[in-house]
C-alpha cells in the first residue's frame, strides 16, 4: 500500500530578495489535520516563509506542494489570518464571515449553516448585525477566525494573530481556535513569536534558525488538550524550544 502524501511538502525552499538570502534550503512536511507552530528568532523569515506558501512571494528555488500538487491558493482551499484586523469595515459581522463563501459561490443553504455554526461558536451571534468599529479587539480577531473557518480550508495560515492581544484575550482566542481545529480537522501553520503560545496550541512546533532561516528541528509535542501552563511538563518543553531558540 502506497504511503500517503503529507498535507504539505516543503522541498528545498530558498528565497532571496536581491543579494539578501532570507530562505536556504528549507525542508519539511506537515501531515493532513496536524497543527504546527513555527518559531524563531525575530526577524528570522517566518512571515517570509507563509508569503511564499500563498504565492505572494514566488519561492528562488524550491518546492511547495499541497496534496502532492504546487501550492496555488486558487485552486486550493487555503486560508490566511494576518496580523492586522482584516474584517472588511463597510460589511457587518455576519456578511465579513460570509464573505469567502460568496466568493467561493457556496450554495446559500451550506453557506447560511456555515456562517449560523461560526457566529455560535465564536461567540458573536448577538452581534451579527454590528460593524467592525463597532467591536473589539478581540470580537474582530474571532470576526477573522470565523470568517477562515467558514469557507472549510484544507490549509490555514496564520501569522501572529494574537501578538497584540493581552494574555486573558489570548488564551481566550486560543481556546476558541483549538476547539475549531478539533472541530474541522483542519492542517494548521501557525506563526508565532510567543513560545508559550507555540507549546499551549501545537502538535508539533517547527524552530527555525536566525537568517539565513533554516530548519533547525522540528519537535512533537505530547502535551494531552487542554494544557496546563504551568505543569512542569509544559514548563519543560517551553523552556526547551526557548533553549533552541536562544543558541540558534
């Protein structure tokens, strides 16, 4: 029996801008539904890398192969969260989430029951009707979560989502975000410079080196759902990929 193709292949990835070489040589995989967290030190290239992923950047050299194809996010169902709130102002919260199914032409019957199970589990259905100016920081970043959710993505990025958001927030959103992971079986790649975030959300976190970036290793984490931030298992690991980090 032939051996499944991983979600994502990454093979030989570089990418430079002009003389400067950011990306050399990166290589790794990442299995259907796992969520992995990707760390570094600042300024190492992360963004850079999930740039590519969505074809924004066009890799120097290298393969990126989703299902075994080249990554082209149109034809494949391929979310992004940015880090900046990126609801639409003019549209309210149920249209911002609707938004990606009418671009995707989803029947209305599969679209209104995406868009109903989104406001409910991220908490916004009494605010369906409201604009972003009208919502919080962190009603917008779960506005940005349902709305990746909704569409079903078979590959969701997400750079930083929750770097300006303090810890309550956080850990709030982060909740929210494993219980659709879970939910939707979702492949997740989830850029971060908070290690705590990478060990409190992850299957496997991904350390990179300082640029020019490359893998430096990738480690599972065991850790059982939900985590306890102050287990000393979970303090173990969290100091361990501090350790990686600081003697890149």
């Amino acid at each position: 029996m032939a051996n499944k193709e991983p979600k994502v292949k990454v093979q030989n990835l570089t990418k430079r801008f002009g003389d400067l070489l950011v990306l050399d040589n990166l290589n790794f995989e990442v299995e259907e539904g796992e969520f992995l967290c990707i760390v570094g030190p600042t300024g190492c290239g992360k963004t850079t890398f999930l740039n590519s992923l969505t074809r924004l950047y066009e890799p120097t050299a290298g393969d990126i192969l989703v299902n075994g194809i080249p990554v082209d996010p149109k034809k494949q169902n391929i979310s992004y969260i940015f880090q900046e709130y990126s609801s639409f102002p003019w549209l309210t919260v149920e249209q911002n989430i609707r938004f990606g199914l009418e671009i995707k032409k989803t029947p209305k019957a599969e679209a209104d029951a995406n868009v109903e199970e989104m406001l409910n589990i991220v908490g916004l259905t009494k605010f369906r009707n409201y604009y972003p100016s009208q919502l919080s920081i962190s009603m917008l970043q779960r506005v940005a979560i349902a709305r990746a959710f909704a569409t079903k993505p078979e590959l969701l990025l997400m750079d930083e989502p929750y770097g300006q958001l303090d810890i309550d927030l956080r850990f709030k959103l982060e909740d929210e975000l494993i219980k659709l992971w879970k939910k939707t079986g979702t492949t997740v790649l989830f850029i971060t410079h908070n290690i705590e975030e990478a060990v409190y959300l992850s299957q496997k976190i991904m350390v990179l080196t300082n640029k020019p970036t490359s893998v430096k290793t990738v480690l599972d984490n065991p850790l059982p759902l939900p985590r306890d931030v102050v287990s000393p298992e979970f303090v173990e690991l969290r100091n361990k990929v501090t350790d990686l980090i600081k003697w890149w």
